[in-house]
C-alpha cells in the first residue's frame, strides 16, 4: 500500500483560537505533533511519502520544524504556501493528494499528537478492513473523540465494535479534516472536500453551515466503512473537551520531545 501523508503547519494561534488543554503555545504543540508523526512514520515499514504544507510559520519555528523533517527516514517534501489561512493550507492539502497521491492518503492537522506505532497500525488495519468488507473502500480516524460517547449528534448513530490487528476499533460516521481516506475516495466527492476546504471557520461557511458534518461526513454516513480506534492512535490537543479521559496526555507530550 502506498500511502502519502499531508501534514498542515503553522506556528501562531489557529482558527479554533488560543485556549488549549496542554497549556503550550501553538508552536510548541506543532512542533510535538510534527515530532511524534515523524516517529511514527520511522517506525513504519510502508511505502510512504510526507508532504509538509506550511502557512507562514516564524522563521525560528522553521528552523525546528526542517531539523525534526531532516531525521524522517522515509521521503520529504517541504511546501512553503504563498497564499495564507486554514482554509488556503488545507485546500493546498486536498488539491495535492487529488492530483499527485498514489493510493492512501493521510490528512494530518498539526495539533494531532501521535502514537509511536500509529501509522503502522492504520496501514495493517487499512488492510485487514479492506480485506474482511470484500474490497469496499475503507477510511480511518486517529482519534477516538469523546463526544462520539456523549453528545446527541453522535448517540444516536449505531456503532459495531471490531478487532484490529492490535486493538479494537469502533465503527464511526465523524471525522475532522485529519483523516486516512483511499485517493479514490477523494476523487469521487472531491466536491465535498472542495466545500469544506474553502469554507469552513469563515463567516459565509458559518452562515451556511458548511462545516464536516455538512460535508465529508456524508461520505461516512452513505459511502465508505470509517472506523476509529479503541484506544485512540492519535489525540486532538484542543479544548478541555478533547482531552481523552482514558490516555495519559503529558506522557505522549513528553516522548514528543525533540
């Protein structure tokens, strides 16, 4: 399998604003997050490229960010973005893997901090999936989100809970823009991924609410098999109500050091 891996970075505040659980600057947490993904693409015995999309990152963070790129053992490719914004650097993700990824491809938000066997579990269980649905289209997302346990928008979904190849993983109908999709996957509803890309944290996107739900998520609800795992593969350092209640997070942040 050949998977191509899309990570999003930028050093200053994000479109979801200042306050997070760890209590670190943005920088800082990209820099993690950036850290524990390369580790565990080192860790890693697939095919696998990692395309770097930066948005105006300070030139003291870049410094960091290269040095940390320089020790990935697989191959590198550093985007620098002219134009600026979430939405110019995601849309510069998904442009991307639409035209130049072979067959998977990982969409990585910067503030996903990983676990170091992540991407090898995801590329062994892709295709376990893939094998056990009789070749229908697969799709993974990192993180087990606690609202998939409390909010209504979620509770009222069914869910099957499965083996992986390490561990369970439950079947899901939400992801973020991190997420592990097929290329084909892409390219069917590259409308989708289009609206989301442009839209979404703007006021117009506001007003018409075009946000995930609205959008790839209609390829997880009527499409494709998503699944999550049990426990998370990756953890998303946002609000206080991100924080999984179940994994150590400061133990991930410190072996994200570099």
């Amino acid at each position: 399998m050949k998977l191509d891996i899309h990570l999003q970075t930028h050093s200053d505040i994000s479109v979801h604003g200042a306050h997070r659980y760890v209590g670190a600057p943005k920088s800082e947490i990209m820099l993690r997050c950036t850290q524990s993904l390369v580790t565990s693409i080192n860790r890693s015995d697939g095919d696998i490229i990692l395309r770097v999309f930066d948005d105006h990152s300070s030139p003291e963070v870049l410094t960091t960010l290269r040095r940390i790129l320089r020790n990935c053992r697989k191959p590198v490719e550093f985007i620098a973005l002219g134009a600026r914004g979430y939405n110019a650097s995601c849309l510069a993700s998904f442009s991307s893997a639409r035209g130049d990824a072979r067959e998977v491809v990982y969409f990585v938000e910067d503030d996903y901090l990983h676990a170091p066997s992540a991407i090898q579990e995801m590329l062994d269980v892709h295709a376990l999936f893939r094998e056990t649905l009789g070749g229908r289209e697969v799709a993974l997302h990192p993180y087990d989100d606690p609202k998939n346990y409390w909010s209504p928008i979620f509770s009222r979904e069914d869910c099957r809970v499965v083996y992986g190849t390490r561990r369970h993983w439950r079947t899901n109908t939400h992801t973020t823009n991190t997420c592990w999709v097929e290329v084909e996957t892409l390219q069917r509803n590259w409308e989708l991924f289009e609206l989301l890309a442009r839209y979404s944290s703007t006021p117009y996107g506001q007003e018409h609410h075009i946000f995930e739900a609205s959008t790839i998520n209609k390829i997880w609800r009527e499409q494709v098999a998503l699944f999550t795992p049990i426990p998370s593969l990756a953890l998303h350092l946002q609000h206080e109500e991100h924080r999984d209640p179940y994994l150590d997070w400061e133990q991930w942040w410190r072996a994200a050091a570099y």
